[in-house]
C-alpha cells in the first residue's frame, strides 16, 4: 500500500520544463491520464483515455474542456497542472482518494478556472469535509454542483447556505445522508 501512494506521488510530480515545451493543455492531459483520469477536448464528443493515443498536431490545437477523475490517484501535488488551462467547462471528482480540502482550495483559487469552470461534481471523495466545498464560493462562475456521498461533510445546512449566499445562480444537488 505505501508503495502505491509512493508511485502515484511520483505521478503527481509537476514538470514545470514539459509545460513549457509542449503547452498547458497536453502536459495537464499527460498528467491526468498518467494518473488514470479522462479528458475531453473542446470541439470532440469523445473522452480522450489513452495516454498512448494523445492527439499529436499543432501545440495548442487541443483545449481540455472536460475532466473526469473518476478513480484516479491525482492529488494535490500535481494541481498546478491546473494553472494554464482556460476552457474547462467542467470536472467530476468521483472516489478519488487523495482529493481532500486543500484540493478543493487549490481548485476554487485557480484563476482560469474561476473563469471558465460551469460545473462541477464531488461524490464519494472521502477526505472531503465542509471546509472543502466552502472554498469552491471562489468559482464565481460556476452553474452547477452535485455532491453525493461525502460523510465529511458534517454541517450539510451551513455548507449549502454559505455556497448559496455567495453564488446566488448555482443550481446545488445533494445527496448527503
């Protein structure tokens, strides 16, 4: 077990060169797909799940509009892959098991993603409490927030009055027992 999170840690590492080199957009699907994510780049249907078969062409030819983390090991160390992408519409955190509150800190001060981010959705992420998904008020422009089996959260009433006070226009789903 500890080998594992070793690994995925090593995962996570943040190359700032590669970012440089290849733009933010494919060293941020790099990253997620190494650490078992999916993206979907705008203009396609299809989830992009092959870290083999990455769209090679022109930098800057693929934006990144969609994330779903469904079972993968990405983690707070590797957040700033996050920094550059502007047209990420939407993310789904789903039993990932190193999402915790400072992830969810670092997602809502990310600037372009305070931008560009509609919707969102955290299920069954463990480590995930109130102080969390207070923090996502920063996503000013965010439309939609589902949140299902999160036993972190304990002050369901506070957490969703904060989050409605602060972002009038978010349809908030819940499915917290």
């Amino acid at each position: 077990r500890r080998f594992w999170g070793w690994l995925n840690a090593v995962f996570n590492k943040v190359d700032y060169e590669r970012i440089r080199a290849v733009g933010p957009d494919r060293a941020a699907s790099e990253w997620l797909l190494r650490c078992g994510a999916l993206v979907r780049y705008q203009g396609f249907q299809k989830w992009q799940q092959d870290y083999n078969g990455l769209p090679t062409g022109p930098l800057g030819k693929y934006k990144i509009e969609a994330i779903n983390a469904t079972d993968s090991c990405i983690m707070y160390r590797g957040f700033d892959y996050l920094d550059g992408l502007e047209h990420v519409t939407e993310i789904k955190l789903q039993k990932c098991i190193y999402i915790q509150d400072e992830c969810l800190q670092r997602l809502s001060k990310t600037k372009n993603l305070q931008k560009s981010l509609l919707q969102l959705q955290i299920i069954s992420c463990g480590n995930v409490t109130d102080k969390g998904i207070i923090a996502l008020h920063k996503l000013t422009n965010l439309e939609y927030l589902y949140l299902s089996d999160l036993p972190g959260i304990r002050e369901k009433e506070t957490t969703v009055h904060v989050l409605q006070q602060a972002l009038p226009n978010l349809e908030l789903e819940l499915d917290l027992e």
